[in-house]
C-alpha cells in the first residue's frame, strides 16, 4: 500500500478529530506505516519528527523497548477485568507509586480512561460531596482561555469560542475569571483579586475552582507565573471551594517539574491526569483525591450518597502496565534532570526566532515552548502553511491557530531539537 490509496480509502470511511474534513481535498491526509523513537514513516518512506509527541502523549518514544515489553508481560496473564468489586496488581502498584509522588494531601485514587473524562470526575464528584453535606453548589469557576476538554461538562468550564460557542445552550453552569496576562509576578497578583472578587460575591455558589496550572496547551500554550497558583490556592481554602488542578497536559514532566502544581508548592483537593501517563501506549486516566472528599461518599449503601461513575475500560490492566513502565523510567534515567537541560538549549534556539518579524511573542515552560506570529489575521491560516512546510521538511507541526509550539518526546537528541526548531524557522521566515 502507499499514501496515496490509503488516504482514498480512509476518506471514504472516517471523521478525523478537530478536522474541518473539507480541508484534506487539499491538504494531504498522512497514513503512519511506523514509528521508532521521535520518527513517525509514513508508507511512501517519508519520516517525520513527532514535534507535539502526538497530542503530547509520547514521553519516551515510539516503540520505547521498555513500556512495550512490560505491556507484553501484561498481555500474556491478564488484559481488562470489570473494576467493580475486582481489582488487579498493576492498578494497586500504579496507585500506591501515584499516591507517594503527588502533594501529600492526596490519598486516594479514581480512574477513567482519558482526561475528559477525569474532569468529569472531578467536577461531578466535588459537586456530590457538596449535596452530601446539603450543600447546592452548582457553579464552577475557570479561567478565560482555559480548555479542559471536550465532553459536556468539560466543554462548559472552558473558554475557547472555536470549540464550545455551537453547543452554548447545553453547557453547565459556570464562571470565567481573568487569567494572569504573562508570567509576571505583577499579573499573577492582579488576576488573584480578580478570582477573589468573584468568590466575595457568589463563594457559596461555587463547588470549584479548576485550573491549568502554569501553562493553558489548547489555549495557545499562554503561560503564567506559580504565584498565582499560591495565591487562588489560598482563596480556595479561605472560601470553602474545590481546588481542581487540570494535570493533564502538564503533568509528567512537561514543565520541569513532575506535577506543575509543585512549582508552588500548593496542595490541590483533586488531581486530574492523563496523556503522558502511561507514555502514549494506550488511554488511561485519573483524578487523586483527598482523604476528605472520600469520606464523604462512605457509607452503608445509598443510592443517593453513592458515587455511581463508572467507565467499561476503567483500570484497564494494560494501561496500567504501561503506566508502571513510564514510572519505572522516571525512577531510573533522572528524566526530570535531564529534561532541565534540553529545556535550557530549546530556549537558546527559541531565542532565535525574535529575528523574524513577523514572531510577535516567545515563551517557554519546561519541555513547552511557542512563539506567536504577528500581522496575519485568522483567515490566512498561517499555522497551516508552517503545518505544510514542516511535513515537507520532515518536521510535524500543529499549530495552535497563529501560535507555533514545540513539545517533543523527552528522549529527543539535540541534532533532533536542531532540525525541529530549524524547519519551523525556515517556514515562518518563508511566509
């Protein structure tokens, strides 16, 4: 088989996420023979660097020799069983690892099968804990630009129009508060007073706050200062509402640390995770929780009090093998150390792209880095001609609108993060 007659025939059958599908009578749809480290083959023998770790997923490579011999294991004794009133090994081992690496005041575990999901969890379960206590909250504050997701009430605690304006008569209840402008400390603040605002006048109406923290990916990768994580962290306490920290994107490694909460040093009531957990090999997510929250659903059975969430693939076993191996590795190879420098030499090449004139704006968190283009409009789509030029140069970018962002397996090698950041150069300046 090549490209071509594959891409016939998968248009003749499928409906691709996030795709106007229109656009591939022009743009070419790219099948994927195989993958092997940061290199994505397609079936005419083209490769392609992985840029965004494919929806950054991919910690470690594609076909990382660890996590897929451990899922193997997996494969030979056990691969899904019911999670009500069963449980496995892989799943008691990948909470109890989870448990000790995250803020101390989380203690228990939830498990879904992707992070919209997770979100879900968290927004129904810190909802319910409050009618538990004959507490109606039925409001959820997040920040302008966030996205949390694309189910209903993930979609509702978002803030990006391209997503949600078309389902704005099915969205729950929610408030939208100003996100620190840029990763000044002085923002931080000023965005804090803001958040605080609206918990002086409608606190006893909010069951949460849920928050992206340090960087908002879909969001055109905005990022902001820790402070303001200690700051509406605090306001949480002080006004008796859930702090729900969306890990999803950050978590893992992405920003330097481990969890991105940890920048600040803030103990959040609920964790939500997903993507980089299990490396890329298979859907698994979860939301840790507090001691706290659990409590409050524990009793002898009620079909009200219950927490009665459940998914057909939650804890699925291979998953969960996948995820100790990602673990494992962390453990082993000091990733977070290692990451720290490759972040150190992506921002002396990111500085290099203030030489063109048309890049407004460079930033960087971690192993997160983007650039805005400046003096186009929405209707040129600009991040599409990038997008075509990297395919040709062996690069795979997906820009976010008018923003360009790099966020590679871990495991990319210096002469990789050269040519990533080279192409994407070259195709901006070409523009």
């Amino acid at each position: 088989m090549d490209n071509l007659s594959l891409m016939r025939e998968d248009l003749k059958y499928i409906w691709h996420p996030c795709t106007q599908m229109k656009d591939h009578q022009r743009v070419p749809l790219i099948p994927i023979k195989s993958a092997k480290g940061v290199y994505l083959e397609d079936f005419d023998g083209n490769r392609y660097i992985d840029a965004i770790s494919s929806w950054w997923v991919n910690l470690f490579g594609h076909q990382n020799r660890y996590i897929k011999d451990k899922i193997k294991e997996q494969l030979d004794s056990l691969e899904h069983v019911i999670f009500a009133g069963f449980t496995h090994e892989q799943i008691i081992k990948l909470s109890r690892r989870l448990i000790k690496i995250a803020p101390d005041n989380l203690t228990k575990c939830f498990y879904a099968d992707n992070g919209s999901s997770a979100i879900e969890v968290a927004i129904k379960m810190s909802f319910h804990h409050n009618k538990n206590k004959n507490l109606t909250k039925p409001y959820f504050v997040s920040l302008e630009n966030s996205y949390h997701g694309e189910t209903i009430g993930a979609l509702s605690l978002g803030d990006l129009g391209i997503y949600k304006k078309s389902y704005e008569e099915l969205l729950l209840k929610s408030i939208k508060t100003p996100v620190p402008k840029d990763k000044s400390k002085g923002e931080a603040i000023k965005a804090a007073k803001k958040l605080e605002e609206i918990f002086k006048k409608r606190g006893d109406e909010i069951s949460a706050f849920v928050i992206e923290p340090l960087v908002q990916c879909a969001g055109g990768m905005h990022m902001y200062h820790p402070e303001y994580l200690k700051l509406s962290s605090k306001l949480c306490k002080e006004y008796d509402i859930h702090y729900i920290v969306d890990e999803i994107a950050t978590g893992f490694g992405r920003t330097g640390y481990m969890f991105a909460c940890e920048s600040a040093e803030i103990k959040p009531d609920f964790m939500a995770l997903s993507k980089g957990i299990t490396g890329g090999y298979l859907p698994l997510s979860v939301v840790l929780l507090q001691e706290e929250v659990y409590e409050g659903f524990y009793c002898d059975y009620n079909l009200h009090k219950s927490f009665l969430h459940s998914h057909s693939y939650t804890g699925n076993a291979l998953a969960c093998a996948a995820a100790n191996a990602v673990l494992d590795i962390f453990e082993r190879d000091n990733i977070l150390e290692k990451n720290r420098a490759k972040s150190q030499y992506i921002a002396k090449k990111l500085n290099r792209f203030l030489e063109l004139k048309n890049v407004e704006s460079i930033r960087q968190t971690g192993m997160i880095a983007a650039l805005t283009l400046k003096g186009y409009d929405s209707t040129q789509r600009v991040g599409l001609r990038v997008y075509e030029y990297g395919l040709k140069e062996g690069v795979l970018l997906r820009p976010l609108g008018n923003v360009i962002y790099f966020m590679p397996p871990y495991i990319i090698t210096y002469d990789e993060i050269d040519k990533m950041m080279d192409v994407a150069y070259e195709g901006i300046k070409s523009l």
